[in-house]
C-alpha cells in the first residue's frame, strides 16, 4: 500500500480562517488514499533557464549525445557568413552533426571538420549578388538610397535564394527529408523559413548578423512599438531628434515596413514554387521559431526590453589575432605619424562609386601626415598620391589592432564596427548600404566616431575604450552563449516554451480590438444612456472560474546524434562566416551536419568529421557578381535602399532557385533524407521551402546582420511602433526631427511593401521548385522554433523579444591570441583598470523594510555572497541572520524586527482581508500599501539608520526592495550612486516602467496581482481589464502618499518617487521568466528564480500521512493521520521522496520550492500574488485550485544549470565595475505615455491628415460650387 503524505502549509503572514473545520476533508482523503507515480513534467523547470548571462562554460557538456543540425545561411556576404561560422564549428566541435548551408563555406572540399558539413552556394548565390548591386545605384551614400536599396535587397536575396535551393545538396536536404534535431537559420533571409515546413516539428534558431532587422522581433514578441523609441539596424538618426526629424523617421519606418510586408507576399510565392502550393506562408512559419540570436550587443539596441528567447552574441565572429604578414607589418611599423586606415566592406565595390567622391578622398588624403592603407578592388587608384597604399585584401581584424592605426574610415558595416570596437579604433563612416546608416549613427551617440570631414574629428579613443569594455563585459561569450541555447533547443525538442505570447498575433490579437470594440461599444452605450435617461446603473457579476484537470506531459531528451541541414543561400562571406563556428561546432559535437553554403570552409576531402559543406560558390557568385556589378545600387546614397532592396530580394530569389538547381541540393530535397534540425539563413525567405520538405523538424533561423524584414514576426518578437524598434534598414535612429521621423516612417513602409511584394514572388519561386501544394512563405514561418542574431542586442536598441530569439553578436569573431606587451597596455589598459575596481571592497548598502521572512531570505544569498567577496556589506533588515557578535566579516545587519513586526501583526491579524475571496484584492492593495508606509516611516527613526541617513556616508551601490517605494529615498540621499532594485515576488506596480521593460497590453504581459491569465473569455478580459486599472489607480493614489511620507524625513526639497525612479540602473526579479509568460524585458532587468533555495539536508524520517504547518498547540477534529507543528523545515521537507503533494496558498517562495522538489501542488490562494501563483499552477498543469480528487500526480526535474545566486552576483558585480549600468536600461524608461506614444508627432501626423480631408472637402465644395454657377451660366445663356 503507498502512502500519501501531503505537506500542508500556509504563509505565516496569513492568519488562517477558523471558521470552519478541515477535518471532513482530510477523513475523505484518509479513507480513500491516492496512488501516486512520477510523471515527466520538466517544460516548465526548463524554462527557468531564464537569460543569456546564466549559462556558463560548464554547461555547454549537458547535451552529451550528438544531436543533427541545420544551419541555413543564405546571404553571399562573409559580413554575414561569419557570424554563423563560431557557432556551427563550435557545435560541431561539441559532437554535433552540423551541416551548413553557406555562400561562404569556411574549409576546402574534403577538409571539413569532423561532424560539419559544408553546402557551398558561393559561385551561384555570389553572381546574382555581385551583378544586381554592383549594376545598381543604391550605393551613393544618400539616406534616402535606403528605400530602393530595400526593394533591390529584398528580391535579390529571393532571386538567391530560390537560386540556392536548386543546389543539388540543398535539393537533397529538402527532398530527403532526413531528420534535424535543430535549425539554425539567416534570420533577415526570410523564404529560408521554408526550412522549418520541410523538418515540421523542429525547433529553429533564427540567427542574425547585424542586429534586428524588420519585423524579427514579433516572430517570439518582443515589442517593436513604440517605433522611434526602440530603433532598427534601417534606422538613420536615433538621438536628439526634432519634431521633423520624428515625422522623417516615422515615415521611414513605415515604408520600409511596408517594403518589408509586400516582399513578404512574393516570398510566399518563392518558397510554395519550391516546396509546392501547400506550402504555408512565411508568417505562417514563423509559430515554427523558438528563439533568436542576435549578433549585437544591448547597448547597441538601446537596450530594449527582450524575453529570455533573445540571446545576444555580439563580437561573436571576430577571431584571434594572427600575425600580420612581414611586409604588411613593416609598412605600419614605419609609418610615422600613423595609418589610416579606409575600407568599404565585402559588398561594395569601391571603384563603382562616384569618381568625383573618390577624388575628394584622394585630394583630402593627399593634405595629411599620415599614410593612408585603402582597401581597393583595382589595381590603380585615379590620382593616387605618394601617401596613399592600396590593396584588394587586408587582414582587417588583425590590422585594426596594430598601434599605428589611428582612425578607420568605413562603409559603417556591423562586423567592421564590431572589430574597431574591440581594436579601440576611432571611426569615421561613410554609410552607403542597408544597415550601415543605423551603425553610423551609433558612432555619433556613443561618441566613437563621426559621419564628418576628418578636420572636425578629435581624439575619441576614450570614448571607444569605454564601450568596449562595457559591450565585452558579459558573463559568457558569444559564442558560449549561441552553443549553449542551441542545445538547449536540441535537449528540450524546441523552444516554444520561451516564445513570448504575442508570438506570430495579428495585430487584432495583439490589441484585442474584439475588447476594445466591446468596450468602445460600452463606452458609447452608457453616454448615449446618460443622455436619455441621465442616470445609469451599471452592475458587475462575478465570474465563475472553472476548474480544469492536469494532464501529464511527456517531454523527451535527445538520446542520439542530431542530423542537421544548414542552408546559407546569401553568396556573401560576412553572411557565411555567421553560420561557420556553429555548424562547425555543431559538427565537433558529434552532430552530422550539412550545410548548403556559398562559401565552403574547406577544401574538398578535407571537411572535419560529422560536416558535409555543399559548394554552391560558383554558381550563386556568378548570379550575384552579375547583378551587383551590373546595377548602379551602390553609390552611397541614403535613398538607394529601396532599389538596393528590391534589387537584392530579386537576386537573392533568382540565386536560391539557382542553387535548389545544385545536384547535390536537389538529392537533398528529393532524397528525404531524415534532419533533426534546420538552420536556416534567416534573411533568404525561399530557403523556407526545407521546412516544407522536412516537415516537423526543429527550424533555427540564423541572420548574420540582425532582425530584417518581418523576420521577428515570426517568433512573436514585438516590432512596432517602427520609429520605436528600428531594423537594419534604417537610415537614422537617433535626434530625429519631425521631419526625419516622417521620412523613417516612410521608409519603412516602403520597405515593408517591398518585401511583402517580393514575398509573392518567393512564394511562387518555393512552388516552382517543390510543386503547387507548397505553402506560403508565411505558413512556413510556423515551423520557426528559434532565431539566431548575429548582432549585439545593444545594436537593436536592446529590443525586447522572446526567449527563442538569440542574439550571437560576433559570434564569427575569434579571441585574440598574445600579443606584445606594450600593445596590451596600450589596449587593453582600460578594461584592466574597470576590473580593478571590483578588486577593491566595494560599500554596498542593501535596504530590505518588508517585516515577512519570505521577503527576507530572498536578499540573504546575494548580501552574505557579496561579504565573502570583499565588499562592505550593510544591511537595513527586518529578521537578521546571523546573533549579535557572530555577523561574518564585511557584514553589517540593523536589525528593524520588533519595531516592525509589530507594526505588521497588529494589523494584518487584525484583519479580515484572508478569506481567500479573490474580491479581498483591493482591500489587501488598500490595507498594505498604507502600512507599509507606516512600518518605513517607523524603521527610519532607528538611531542606526537615523545615523547612516544623517552621516551621508559614501557607498557604491544601493540594493532596494522594489516594492517598498518610499525606500527610493536612499536614492536622494547617496546621489550619484548605482543602483539596483531587487524584488522578491515578481514585477508589481510600474516597476517595470522605472528599466523601460514592457507593461502593455495589460491583459498581454501579467502581474502578480491578476487572477486570471488564460484562457479568458471576453468577460473575464473585461474584468481583469477593470481589475488592472483600478489597481494603478490604488498605487498612483498612494504614490502622492508617499510623495509626502518621504518629504516628511528628509525635507521638503525632496524629489517625487517618480523622479527619483530616474536613479534606478537595474532590476533583480526573484521569478523565472516562464513564470512571468516570457515578458519582452531590456538587460537590465535579471531573472534570477529561486536564488533563495538552499542544497537539501537530511531530514527526519516522518511515519505520518498529513503534516500541517498549523500556529496553535491544537487542530479542531484532527485525526490520527494529521500531525501538526509551528515549525517545519519546508525546502528540505518537500525533497523528501515520501511528501506527494502540497497544499499552499501560492506564496511565490513556496511554490519555487515546489517546483524544486517537483511536488505536485493544490493552491488556495488568499493574498496578494496568490491568485497568479496558483492560476500558473493550472496553465502549466502542476497543480489545481480544486478538490483532490481531480487530482492527478505530475512532476518535473530540475535542469538549472547555472544557480541564480551566480546571476545576481555576476551582474552586481557588473554595476559596480561600470560605475552604474544605465547603459542597461532601455530607452522607454520612465516615460510617460505621451512620451512613449510620441503624441506630439501624433497630433502632427493627425493635423495633416485632417487638413488633407478638409483640403479635398474645400476643394470638392469649391469644385460643386463652380460646376452650379457654369450650369446655371450653361442655361441662362441659352
């Protein structure tokens, strides 16, 4: 016979209701009994794995059996390949079976590492590359180029990739069907979404080289909008921007948008020619991405607010220092003034811009001291002086880093700005193509560079050294941190998990116009009742909550070797090298990987073990040299892009069904050889038609230039406003005018109708190749499960996105090797000195006012941590650990407990507000807000916080509870300090507007203090629509409150609570971020869940079959299986094998605890965040809010790999070293919603378009005016 012991416990803070007896309840139990078995419940524990900054080195050995990978990379531009190449050598390094699709394989044919495979695309994706740009004119360095550049790129890339996917070995790979565990695929390149319809079911990284671009933020719902407030890689101007500047940009925004939606269509078309007319579109596709990397830093995304899903990898292609070649090296070592350095990346040609440019250059060069090194792709310069060098290759990374080099001028490409950060190089940009606008206008806001004459340029190497070290400061590396959430798709068969819930919404859904129609309805019905019967009485209902049972979850681990397809159609080396160190590393990990690339990494023969590279160079290169060297895109000019665009999605189509033409693509399509995984190039639509082959196999999107087109859709990943959340198509994203946010609006709706024009013609490509039935582009986004970025999340003005989108910034970048001393000082002297400053003890006060022990213990490990460490730890405390005269070293603890608790008992007990009534929620926020602020004002008239308030001394970070608003005082009285706000039960109140992290739709992105979160009705939406409301105006009532509370202690020169939320750097959330439903959050904001569990002890051994925490020496009716106790050891207790079940009433603490010990669970709410906690209970089917006998046993197994504890340390660390982190914050915090919304350019963009209706009503006035009096005139003369 099993026994059933079920631990009982309700928080102390709640004074359990007596009124009735449980006896009755616990007899049926008793009687009856349960049989209890272990189920496999881990989804919700996996999800836990909450950032890109908790995963260390040593855990990379998790996935100890090989997994398939696919990594599709279809861009021919190494800028973009060699982002993806860490990640698949390293992979494949790993053990995994990594296959590529590149347009840049890294090794000879036959010299592949083991376990990668490399599908060469080079020649054929390179040729439609090369001929539509260098025949264009999109590149003459005019913002405005950007649109044309747009539609040029957009229908080149599909042209490529269409091209790519008649690649014998791609072919082989769509029609074999072998079985992926994982794709990785371009994120811009979107018909590669196809991939994820041919491998159906497998989870897929989308992997970008240049930040996000488009709409990729949407794809795992990461929000875009406001558009001015969170730029894109398309953005032009950023800062400082005037009304017109606004207007400009917003106009830009939505024409590239615009671009972007209408080349969609014509992908859709591509990928069903390739894959047949069932084929879904590629919005369709997109459900089919789990995460998304991004090969940026935060910083440069403006640190927007991202979900878990958003991994950034920045820096992730630069690799080790190579000695420079003797000549090379005597040429910098000789020059005595320094070098110049002048390079205008892989993609353009420099000897096609305007002569009459070149020769300014020249003539400029020719005045100065300093020699001049210009990567040129002729043999003679036109005027060429004594100072001036060219040559048609530099090692660039390497050459940066020489001393000599005092200034690089550049086409302002991502990789190029990427190595002179890390090189220390002050910039001058001379933007020209796509996202390089954008990256310029980094250079101004960072003060790393200019976009003027060298004349005006002064010394900024400071500038650069500074946000090197903060951009290199993370916990792991890029490529660390792509490997690991690569097999971390591969261990939990996909993703879906970290997709935020605004993943692939329409945007119906988003904004719930359903409700918004009620509620308009509503509005409208009660004034126009007011007007008839002046009076109306309106009553509300209580809705009845229905039970639901648990189901088991089976979630299986990969046992086995993974087959992975990566295909990189793009015939672009900085598009292959992305792909390269994770299918390569895919590959050493024992995975059999096959890439369909451009650009082979090695030799024939001579590929490593487990790695298949299939060479479609010549034939994508030669489509690509035509098409770039044929056309006249490439002049520089701003207002390029949108031919550039429309030129580009052409060649790319036309290179992909070029390359679906490659034998060895064509066996893979029709072979159906079984993958486990694609990735794919994300940028390169058509390439989504392998999904459609490889039906249920995991898709990895992978771009190697950030978010393009619509690609963050797909995941769910937010993108609008546009002005708000740029894409690499941007021209200016800062100090944006009026006018310029017009123009950016503009812009990026022509783009988006670019590429929603081109995406029909995918379409109809991806049918071409794979028959009729092939879905749209947009159905095939639905195979999507990941996305890889190859940019920072800096570099996307840190959007907020999804778990599953990655960010790999530099993933393709390799580590420095030794080099001379005196270079290392000159270096790296800066970032010594940054870490040196932790070195030092550090005065830390920490300042916790809540009297409620599970409030408490959350702080314990980070305080007591930061002690042993070195640093002088203070804190301000309601239940010190430690006696007086045995506080460890470097500890300080003010003990507030009896004041305090006094305080709290006297009223909390003396309340009827724990009934366990979900209408108690108001009175509770009423009754607990007010007494709080009582219990603060108590604590700051201790003599020894009296004395640190009144002595001023000087600390350098301050540790705040979030909640407790009035401690925010601190923050006026230690000005200039650091700080960060730690919270132990979630994000309540505006806490989450302080970091600029999203809180709208309300109804979307959940509270602790909601009660109902999912499965709503459209009464239940009303309610908790109502709910949330009258909540914020319970906390703004109660903000003036202590407005005057802390007036009161420290004068009345004291600022409001909301101006001093400007002081606030980060952000500490005691949750994981599946609890919170994947919030989009910038990277300020840390997740460090269940830091304040302990390892199990031993326990007594316990005979007994109920154990109830109960506070009185007596339980009326208890029976001979009830024990009861004042105290039990509660973490420990619910690891013994023999506790089956837990009854709580859903205090965040307990329930981590729970899930810990994988106990199921029974929640009876009763305060505060109570109703959340237990409502997750039944949305992730560990629990129920019903009677027992509903209940079926399920748990879960904890695969933390890395302790929360760590987390927090490591970024409160990272604070102290940087002085501060508001490098970390995004850029809506603290706005007001007028801000936020930009209603002044509303209002402006409102008056135009009134003033154009009354213009065109004038006018037909006037016009009927005269036609009566010609009419009248007409018959008078007759």
């Amino acid at each position: 016979m099993s026994i059933l012991l079920v631990a009982i416990q309700f928080n102390f803070n709640v004074a359990f209701p007596k009124t009735k007896a449980s006896k009755p309840i616990f007899k049926k139990w008793t009687t009856k009994g349960i049989l209890v078995s272990k189920s496999n419940l881990e989804k919700l524990e996996l999800g836990r794995i909450s950032s890109n900054e908790e995963i260390l080195p040593t855990c990379l050995s998790v996935v100890s059996e090989a997994a398939r990978i696919l990594t599709v990379v279809p861009t021919p531009s190494i800028s973009h390949q060699v982002v993806f190449r860490p990640l698949t050598q390293e992979l494949a390094k790993r053990g995994h079976d990594v296959t590529i699709i590149t347009t840049d394989p890294v090794f000879p044919k036959g010299q592949t590492p083991e376990n990668l495979t490399e599908i060469d695309l080079h020649d054929m994706s390179y040729k439609v590359w090369r001929d539509t740009i260098f025949s264009s004119e999109i590149t003459s360095g005019k913002s405005d180029d950007m649109f044309q550049q747009m539609r040029t790129f957009f229908p080149l890339m599909s042209k490529i990739f269409e091209k790519q996917m008649e690649h014998p070995d791609v072919k082989k790979i769509i029609s074999n069907e072998t079985q992926y565990d994982l794709l990785i695929i371009e994120a811009w390149v979107r018909p590669a979404m196809l991939f994820t319809h041919v491998f159906k079911n497998v989870p897929v990284i989308l992997v970008s080289s240049l930040g996000g671009l488009g709409s990729i933020y949407d794809v795992i719902g990461a929000p875009s909008r406001p558009p001015l407030l969170y730029s894109t890689p398309l953005r032009q101007r950023i800062a400082n921007l005037t009304l017109w500047d606004k207007v400009v940009e917003l106009y830009n925004h939505y024409v590239f948008e615009s671009i972007i939606s209408n080349h969609d269509v014509a992908d859709d078309k591509l990928i069903k020619r390739i894959l047949g007319p069932d084929t879904p579109t590629i919005r369709e596709l997109d459900e089919n991405v789990h995460m998304l990397f991004l090969n940026v830093h935060p910083m440069w995304e403006m640190n927007r607010p991202v979900p878990p899903g958003v991994v950034y990898m920045g820096g992730i292609h630069q690799k080790p220092s190579k000695e420079l070649p003797k000549e090379l090296k005597h040429y910098l070592d000789s020059s005595k003034h320094g070098v110049i350095y002048i390079s205008y990346g892989t993609n353009v040609s420099p000897s096609h811009l305007p002569p009459e440019k070149i020769q300014t250059l020249v003539k400029a060069f020719s005045q100065l001291p300093y020699d001049v090194l210009w990567k040129w792709d002729k043999d003679e310069l036109p005027g060429q002086s004594k100072n001036i060098r060219i040559s048609k290759w530099l090692p660039q990374s390497d050459l940066l880093k020489h001393p000599k080099v005092k200034l690089f001028i550049t086409q302002g490409g991502l990789q190029s700005t990427d190595e002179a950060i890390t090189a220390s190089v002050p910039l001058i940009g001379m933007p020209m193509l796509g996202d390089q606008w954008y990256n310029v206008e980094q250079y101004v806001l960072h003060k790393v560079g200019i976009r003027v004459d060298m004349d005006s340029l002064t010394e900024e190497t400071f500038n650069m050294e500074r946000l090197r070290s903060v951009m290199h400061d993370q916990p792991q590396s890029a490529l660390e941190r792509a490997v690991w959430w690569t097999e971390h798709v591969l261990r939990h068969g996909g993703g879906r998990h970290l997709r935020a819930p605004a993943a692939n919404m329409s945007w119906a859904e988003y904004l719930d116009v359903e409700l918004l129609a009620v509620l308009a309805l509503g509005a409208l019905s009660i004034v126009a009742s007011t007007i008839v019967l002046l009076y109306v009485a309106v009553s509300f209902v209580k809705n009845n909550l229905l039970s639901e049972k648990l189901k088991q979850i089976c979630f299986s681990i990969i046992s086995e070797a993974a087959r992975i397809l990566a295909v990189v159609p793009t015939p672009s080396i900085s598009h292959q090298v992305v792909f390269r160190p994770l299918t390569q590393e895919l590959a050493r990990r024992g995975h059999d990987v096959t890439i369909i690339t451009t650009d082979p990494v090695f030799p024939k023969g001579q590929t490593p073990e487990n790695l298949t590279e299939i060479d479609l160079h010549d034939m994508s290169y030669k489509v690509s040299r035509d098409t770039i060297f044929s056309s006249e895109i490439t002049t520089g000019k701003s207002d390029d892009t949108f031919q550039q665009m429309r030129t580009i999605l052409s060649m790319m189509s036309k290179i992909f069904e070029k390359q679906m033409e490659y034998p060895e693509v064509k066996k893979i399509l029709t072979n159906e050889t079984q993958y486990d995984l694609l990735i794919l190039e994300a940028w390169v639509r058509p390439a989504l038609l392998f999904t459609h082959v490889f039906k249920n196999v995991p898709v990895i999107l992978m771009s190697s230039l950030g978010d393009f087109g619509i690609v963050y859709d797909v995941l769910g990943a937010p993108s609008r406003p546009p002005l708000l959340y740029s894409t690499p198509l941007r021209q200016r994203i800062a100090n944006l005018t009026l006018w310029d946010k017009v123009v950016e609006l503009y812009s990026h709706y022509v783009f988006e109708s670019i590429i929603r024009n081109h995406a029909v013609i995918d379409d109809k490509l991806i049918k071409s190749i794979l028959g009729p039935d092939t879905p749209t582009l947009k159905e095939l986004d639905k195979n999507v499960h990941m996305l890889f970025l190859n940019v920072h999340p800096m570099w996307n003005l840190n959007r907020p996105v999804p778990p599953s989108v990655v960010y790999l910034g530099g993933i393709h970048q390799k580590p420095s090797k030794e080099i001379p001393k005196q270079t290392k000082m000159q270096r790296f002297g800066y970032i010594v000195a940054c870490l040196s400053v932790v070195s030092e003890a550090a005065r830390i006060l920490t300042v916790v006012p809540t009297p409620s022990i599970s409030h408490q213990v959350v702080f314990r490990p980070l305080t007591q941590e930061l002690a042993k460490r070195g640093h002088d730890v203070t804190i301000i405390t309601t239940d010190p650990v430690f006696p007086k005269g045995q506080i460890p070293k470097n500890l300080t603890e003010i003990d507030i407990h009896d004041m305090s608790y006094k305080v709290w008992r006297d009223t909390i007990f003396s309340s009827e507000i724990t009934s366990g009534k979900s209408g108690d929620m108001f009175q509770q926020m009423k009754m607990f807000l007010p007494l709080m602020s009582k219990i603060f004002e108590k604590q700051m008239e201790h003599p020894e916080v009296k004395k640190i308030i009144s002595n001023r001394m000087q600390y350098d970070l301050l540790i705040i509870e979030a909640w407790v608003r009035p401690a925010l005082l601190f923050t006026h009285v230690f000005k200039n300090v650091p700080v960060i706000l730690m919270s132990s039960l979630g994000g309540s109140n505006n806490i989450y507007d302080v970091l600029g992290a999203l809180s709208r739709p309300s109804l979307l992105y959940s509270t602790p203090l909601r009660q109902r979160i999912a499965n709503l009705t459209l009464w239940d939406k009303v309610v908790e629509l109502y709910n949330h409301y009258v909540f914020e105006s319970i906390f703004r009532n109660h903000d003036v409150a202590d407005d005057k509370l802390i007036k009161r202690i420290l004068g009345p020169d004291t600022p409001t609570i909301r101006e001093l939320d400007e002081n606030v750097h980060m952000l500490f959330l005691n949750v994981h971020p599946m609890w919170e439903m994947n919030r989009p959050v910038p990277p300020g904001v840390v997740y460090m869940g269940g830091i304040h569990q302990k390892p199990s002890k031993e326990i007594p051994k316990l005979p007994y079959d109920v154990l109830w925490k109960w506070d009185e020496d007596e339980l009326p009716g208890q029976s001979k299986n009830i024990r009861i106790s004042k105290w039990l050891p509660q973490s420990d207790l619910l690891n013994h094998p023999k506790v089956k079940l837990f009854i709580t009433q859903g205090g965040l603490q307990s329930t981590d605890e729970a899930i810990t010990a994988g106990v199921p669970l029974i929640g009876m709410p009763m305060l505060g965040d109570q109703w959340y906690n237990v409502e997750q209970y039944v949305i992730h089917k560990i629990g129920l809010r019903v009677d027992l006998d509903s209940l079926t046993e399920e748990t879960f197994v904890n695969a933390i790999n890395t302790t929360a504890l760590e987390r927090a340390v490591w970024w409160t660390e990272h604070v102290l070293r940087h002085g501060g982190a508001r490098h970390l914050r995004a850029p809506a915090a603290n706005m007001s919603w007028a801000e936020y919304l930009d209603v002044e350019l509303l209002a402006v963009l409102a008056l135009g378009t009134l003033s154009i209706v009354a213009s065109i009503i004038v006018a037909l006035y006037v016009a009927s005016k005269y036609i009566k009096v010609y009419k009248n005139t007409k018959e008078a003369i007759k």
